[in-house]
C-alpha cells in the first residue's frame, strides 16, 4: 500500500482527461506524498465504501493484506487499460483474493464497486442505468450469483455494459466463481466471445484466503 498515493487518479476517463484535470490529479498526488501513508488509507477506503467497496474488503486493503495472484493480475492490467479502457474478468473459486483485488483497484482509482445482484436489478429505462454506463471505472462483483431472469434482460444489459466500456475508453473488472464452460453455458457465446475480444479473462488459483477458525 505504500505506492497509493501513485496510483491515485480522478474518477474521469484517462483518456478524457483536460489539462487541468490532470493538474488536480498532480496536486491530490502531491498532497498525498506529504501525509502519512496510514491517513491516505484511511481516507481513500473511506471515500471507496461510498462508492459501493464492501466494509470487509476495504479493511483488508487498509490493512495491506493485498498480496496474492488476483491483485498481482489487476496491477498487470490496469497498466495497459489507464490510458485506453479495457475489462478484466477475474474468475476462481471462492476466496481467491478476487474481490479484495477488485475493492484495492476501486479504492486506487476512484472506481464504482456493485454487486451482480444490485446490476441484476438496475433497470435500463431508469436514468441511474445510464449513469452507471457512464462510470469511466467499474467493478461487477460476483457475477454469476445473481437471479438469472428467463427473459434475458440481464444478457442484454451486460452486453451493452461490455459494449459501453469498449467503445468509451472505460475500464471494467468483473469477478465470477464461473469457469469459463459455465459461464457461457449462463450469458451466452455472444457476451463470452465479446470478453474474449475486449478483454482478459484470468484465472485466479491458489489458497483460499477464507481459513477455518
């Protein structure tokens, strides 16, 4: 956690940003260079559980408890999706780290964090759907645990949030137990082979993180 403040950036598009975004984005940096490391947590983690980073997440990164494969993968990432958008899908079994590396990306960049079940029931004639295309940095959490619907109302939305995030340079993590058969067996080969073509799909092994009293 040492290198927050470096990653620290405003909640608009990289790729949009004006120049005096950019000279916002330098002072926050700055003024965070001369604070302890322990305050920017503290108030980065803050502002992050407002935009949706779960509580238990938030103290794990706070704490800096962030080393294991799925973080290491959002780093790899997130260094070639900051200037031109991209999606992430991080899928594995459950306590992988796969959360606790999205709620740290979130809390680094200003990113929005939802679960599956609350973009499950965000309706698309709704202006807050609109509003939710129109984060530049975004994070799905559990897909694959929300109710599948028979009509097919979640495939389209999600499509048109892969579409979205594609074509405006925004930047999307999605976390998932699915493996990959059973994640096309549950969105379709469409919405798959669209995350083949715009995005990374990892897969996180490794010890769970989630250890028995």
């Amino acid at each position: 956690m040492k290198n927050l403040a470096d990653l620290i950036v405003l909640p608009e598009s990289i790729a949009n940003m004006t120049e005096e975004e950019w000279a916002e984005r330098d002072r926050r940096v700055a003024a965070a260079r001369n604070m302890p490391v322990q305050i920017v947590v503290r108030d980065a983690v803050a502002e992050a559980r407002k935009r949706g980073v779960p509580h238990l997440a938030a103290d794990i990164v706070a704490a800096g408890l962030v080393d294991n494969p799925a973080v290491d993968a959002v780093r790899e990432w997130d260094a070639s999706a900051m200037k031109r958008g991209g999606i992430l899908v991080l899928a594995g079994d459950k306590g992988t780290g796969k959360t606790v590396a999205a709620a740290w990306w979130a809390i680094a960049s200003g990113a929005r964090f939802m679960r599956a079940s609350a973009f499950a029931r965000a309706s698309r004639y709704d202006a807050g759907f609109d509003a939710l295309l129109a984060e530049p940095s975004l994070v799905i959490d559990d897909l694959g645990s929300e109710f599948n619907d028979g009509g097919g109302s979640f495939r389209v939305n999600l499509d048109e949030l892969i579409d979205v995030t594609y074509s405006d340079y925004h930047r999307l993590i999605i976390t998932t137990n699915c493996t990959a058969d059973e994640f096309r067996i549950r969105y379709g080969e469409r919405i798959m082979d669209r995350l083949r073509e715009r995005g990374a799909w990892v897969g996180v092994v490794g010890e769970s993180l989630r250890r028995a009293p």
